[in-house]
C-alpha cells in the first residue's frame, strides 16, 4: 500500500529496517570527507542515523554524538552496530529534542527527502538552522532529478514526489516515498531555512550542500 503521510513512511522503515541495514553497511564518501575535514571535539549529530553508519564516523571526531531516527527498527540496528556510546533517539526530524546552538557538527544525509511534504522538509532544515551552534556545520543531502534513474529536464525549477519499491527476502515489495528536488528547489529550501551555503554540488544524482547557520558566525 503506497501510504505517503509521514506515519506511513516511518511505517514503512519499520517493515524493512532489519533487511535495509544489511545493505548499508559502509559510509558514504561525502561524509567521511566531511568528517575529516570537521574540527574535533563538541556535539555532533546524525539526523536521520539509518543503522548508525555515519554516527560511527562521527563518534571518531566528536566529543557526543546524537543518532536520530523516526523508526525503531533502525535505531535498534544503529545499537547493535555502536554499542553504548551515542545517545539514541527515537524522534522527529521537524521538532528535534535539542537545545538552541546544541550541534557543532551535523549529517543530515538521505533523509530529507524522505519527508512527504514541503512543510516537513522546509521545517526540518529550520530545526538544523536552529539547533547548528555559531561556526557549526552540516552535510545535508537529497536526491536529485540530475539522477540517472529519472527522466527530468536539466533545468528543472521543482522537484517532483515518487515511490520506489524495495524487495523483501520473501519477495513482499514495500514502496518508499521520496521527494526528489531540483538542484534549484533544493538551495531554494536550504536557504529559507536560515541556512547558508559554504559550498553546493551535484553528485551521483545528489544535491550536496555544506551548511552553516545564517548569522550565527563563530
């Protein structure tokens, strides 16, 4: 059933979480430069931790780490692969349970487009503007209509809704939503957030943008 309110999506990451994290098992290579290049030390966050792959990266810089998720399925995943050391938290990417100016360093990374509506993803940016310290940083990450797999005019101004099946051991077939955003949607949404961009690219069909809070220098 192609449920597309954010229950349904969190719903549907419970239903494949176990079987998702067995295919994400290394990090992604945007972030591991991201982390390298990061100062060490503060808190960092993972909004949207999946199995924890990159809060493992993050614990190697930070001094705490906060892994967040909408679904039990994966922050149970996420325990198993970190042990005891980052806090877990079973919450929503729209109203975070931090304090303001909390994160010092923060990956946001295939999630945001996970969010089923225009509302949810430009709230959720606000809450990462609202949370990112003065002189914090984020990786934010969604696919792109520059992908491969869709058929998209290159100059695109918005992005478009669709699902994609994902195919249980048993052969059951799960549809996940996804908003896929246009480059220019995309730095639209970033920066009405009251985030600026340190640097912006396209890559293997993702937008990718460094971010820092507008006026909140170090």
């Amino acid at each position: 059933m192609d449920d597309r309110s954010r229950a349904g999506v969190r719903r549907t990451y419970e239903t494949i979480g176990a079987h998702f994290s067995k295919t994400r098992e290394h990090a992604w290579p945007e972030v591991e430069a991201f982390v390298a290049d990061a100062d060490g030390g503060g808190t960092a966050l993972d909004l949207g931790c999946g199995n924890g792959r990159h809060a493992e990266l993050l614990a190697d810089v930070a001094d705490r780490v906060v892994a967040l998720d909408a679904g039990r399925a994966l922050l149970t995943e996420a325990r198993d692969r970190l042990g005891p050391g980052p806090y877990l938290v079973q919450g929503d990417a729209t109203r975070l349970p931090l304090r303001d100016a909390a994160v010092d360093l923060a990956a946001y990374v295939a999630t945001l487009h996970h969010l089923p509506s225009v509302e949810a993803r430009r709230a959720s940016l606000r809450e990462l503007a609202r949370t990112l310290a003065p002189g914090g940083r984020a990786l934010v990450s969604a696919w792109s209509t520059a992908h491969d797999r869709f058929d998209a005019p290159a100059d695109a101004e918005t992005g478009f809704d669709t699902t994609l099946d994902w195919t249980l051991p048993d052969g059951e077939t799960v549809p996940r939503f996804y908003h896929i955003y246009a480059p220019t949607e995309f730095r639209a949404d970033v920066a009405a957030a009251g985030l600026a961009l340190r640097s912006f690219e396209v890559s293997s069909g993702n937008c990718y943008a460094v971010v820092e809070p507008e006026g909140k220098g170090p």
